[in-house]
C-alpha cells in the first residue's frame, strides 16, 4: 500500500482499499473525516511529525526495511539457504510479499490461525514448526491441498500419538493429497518440542510411514532451545540432525515423489551455526533444500536481537539495522527528576526489556536531539515513567524517540503501521493481523 502496491498480489493490495479509522492508532483524524482509504492516506505522502498523526505512533523505518530485507537475501544466496522467515513475527502480508520478493522459499508459521492469514493472502508455501493435531485445523489443510494443486504445506510430527491423531483427522477429511511432514528432533533434555533421540525420531517415522495420509519429506529443529547455547553445543546439535537426515535417506525413510529432502532449522540468534553445519550436508539421494526460519531480522530491534544476532560474531557479512521507533508525546513534567510519556503497556514491548529512550523532538522548533539524561524506568497501562536527570531538557509537548526490544511483541500491538523515511514522509503503510 504504496511504494510497494504495483508489485503486491491482489489480496494485498485490497488491504489499500480499508478505510482510515478509529481502529488504527494514531491515524489523523482529519483523514477519517475526509473519507480517506489506506491507500488515499499513503499517497498523500504526509510527515509523521506535522501530518496530523496523534502519539503514541509506532514507526518503521523505510530505509531500515529496505536494507535488512536486501541483507538476508544476500546471506542466504552466499550461503546456498534458503528460507521461509516466521511470519509471527509481524504478521504483516505486506511484508510477508515483499520478504518473497527478496528471495523467500515460502513463510513459517507456529499455528493454524497464521496459515489461515496466509492463506487469505495468497501465500503458497506455508512451513509449520509445530506439530499439528488439532483436527479442525487438519481439515482445513486438507481442503487446502486439494483445492489448490500449487500450495505446498509442510509441519512438523514429533511423537507417535500426533501422528496417530493426524492420520484420524485427515482420513475423515478425506483428501487424496498426503500431508508432508518433518520429523523433529528435540534440542536436548529440557528444552521445548521434538523427539529426544534418534531411535524415538525413527519410531515417529516408522509412523508416519504405515499412514497414507502422511508422508515424510525431511527433518527439522530448532537450535534456539540448546540447553545453555553457545556456539560448540549448537553446532554438535545441528550435526545431530544433519546426521538424522543422511541415516533416513540411507534407510530409504523418504516419502516418494519427492523432489528434494527437507533439512531445517535456525532462529535469529544462530543462523551462523546453521549455515555452517548445513554447508557440510553430504550429497543424498536427492537435492537438500537446507531450509532456514528466521524471522526477527525484518525489522530486528535495539535490544534483544541487536545482542544476540550473528551479525555480530561475522561483521564482514554486514549488520542489520533497528526498524522500530515508537514515539510518544511527554504529558506531564512534575518535577526535575521526573516525566511521564502518553505510552504504556498496551504500546509498547517490555517483554524482555523496557523500551530506550533515544531522541527528543522539541515540540518548540523540532529539532531533534539525543535524550541524554533521560530514561524508561516503567510502564503503566498508558504511561511511560521516565528519569531525567538534572540538566535534561525536556518539557511537556516533546516527543520522545523510544527503541525497543523483541519484534515480535512490538509488531502484534498495532494492527496498521506507518513506513517512515528519514525525513519523517510516511510512504506506506503495513497492516498486521494477531
């Protein structure tokens, strides 16, 4: 919906025809009166600090976007990966196209209701990193698959009975195309899903394999649940899957018909180790799509995953940029030491840590600064509490730059976010459904 609209499927340039409204935080509020779309509003390429958006207002950054979309792709590429980022991440079908569009396998997804969304929006390779047994949702896959012979949908099996009550469900659904499924392999003892050995993996894909509704097509995981993770445990766990994937090729363990084994993994914090282990796969029996899954480096941040990104550990692959700024107006200056901002919990994210405070826009002449000397020392519903120190200046009316830590729960608090350039024009507009 916008700088991006003439390259989008029809499903997501519709989401341009939505009509500006009160559901939308921080929209102008002349815009809705005049009868504006989404799209209306995009084009009229206001700026984000005059335009008449009202605070608290969520921003993306266009250039930031643009370069962090552009860098995986090229990491991929230089890697011979290919990936299908998580898609809870922002939830966002504009953005889930444009990920396509820089080179994308498909879009990862952890539950039904996420593969519905991208369903709604045309998204044609669909990989769930769970296993599924909700019977419900079992039917609406299969019907998926037999109404649309180019969806490819692949999930996850992890014990025998899921694969018992999978078999139940989609025999009652009755689709004449089979599921395909990866099996999982747990990250060690006490980490999250998977089967915990090899010999219970095998167990799961004999299974599999006495089903005609299933049919095994790779082996996956996630890194990111290593117990104590740190570069030797990832990589020896990594080379345990590698491992499972080469002794079920060489069991014949593979559905038939397939074109390619499936070997997946990686989070946002290891995708180096992924890379690595996965350029050492041997040659098997057809050609390994070594699938990766990240999916925070979108907009990444300026706390969580500006620690832990691989970046860091490989700089000369380059860096990814923070997307996010959440901009708040100060609302009350009691005293010196103290001020309080008009964004809260319902805002902004404070799952892993609380939002920073970077610039002041100076409500007097706009000029914007450095917040030196101010800091978010809590969250209230509504209200950011910040600590100022004796000689911040900063008064009522300013607005306050915030960044913020963890993607994933900054995108699911707005449902419409501006794209902002540099010099504040907002050029578009994504649209998240959580």
């Amino acid at each position: 919906m916008g700088a991006e609209a003439d390259q989008m499927t029809p499903e997501v340039r519709e989401l341009a025809n939505e009509p500006v409204s009160h559901r939308f935080k921080a929209l102008p509020p002349d815009a809705e009166a005049a009868g504006l779309t989404v799209g209306e509003l995009a084009a009229q390429r206001r700026n984000v600090f005059d335009g008449g958006f009202t605070t608290p207002l969520l921003a993306l950054s266009a250039e930031s976007l643009a370069h962090n979309l552009a860098l995986l792709e090229t990491y991929a590429e230089r890697h011979g990966l290919a990936f299908a980022p998580h898609g809870k991440t922002s939830m966002s079908p504009q953005l889930f196209q444009r990920q396509l569009e820089r080179g994308a396998w498909g879009i990862t997804a952890a539950v039904p209701h996420q593969a519905r969304v991208y369903r709604a929006y045309g998204i044609r390779r669909i990989f769930l990193a769970n296993e599924l047994v909700d019977a419900a949702a079992l039917c609406w896959v299969s019907a998926e698959l037999e109404a649309d012979p180019a969806f490819a949908f692949i999930c996850y099996v992890d014990s025998v009975r899921g694969v018992e009550l999978m078999d139940e469900a989609l025999r009652a659904a009755g689709g004449s195309r089979p599921v395909d499924v990866v099996v999982e392999l747990g990250a060690g003892e006490g980490a999250r899903t998977g089967a915990r050995t090899p010999a219970d993996c095998a167990r799961v894909a004999d299974a599999v394999a006495a089903t005609g509704t299933l049919r095994l097509v790779g082996v996956a995981g996630y890194e990111g649940e290593v117990p104590k993770a740190d570069g030797e445990r990832v990589r020896s766990w990594l080379r345990e899957l590698v491992t499972l994937a080469v002794e079920f090729d060489r069991a014949g363990r593979f559905g038939e018909g397939l074109d390619g084994i499936v070997v997946s993994a990686g989070g946002s914090a290891w995708f180096d180790a992924v890379a690595d282990v996965f350029a050492e796969i041997p040659e098997l029996s057809l050609p390994v799509l070594k699938l990766l899954r990240s999916g925070a480096y979108v907009s990444h941040d300026d706390g969580h995953y500006k620690e832990l990104t691989p970046f860091n550990r490989v700089p000369d692959e380059g860096r990814l940029q923070p997307a996010f700024r959440l901009w708040a107006q100060v609302v009350s200056r009691p005293t010196s030491a103290q001020a309080f901002v008009n964004a809260g919990k319902r805002d902004a994210a404070y799952d892993l840590h609380l939002p920073e405070a970077q610039v002041v826009r100076s409500a007097r002449d706009g000029v914007v600064r450095p917040a030196t000397g101010v800091t978010v020392t809590g969250l209230s519903d509504q209200h950011g509490w910040l600590s100022t120190d004796a000689g911040a200046r900063l008064e009522v009316g300013d607005w306050v730059g915030l960044g913020m830590s963890h993607p994933c729960t900054i995108f699911d608090k707005w449902q419409l976010i501006p794209v902002v350039e540099a010099d504040g024009t907002v050029v578009e507009f994504v649209r998240t459904f959580f």
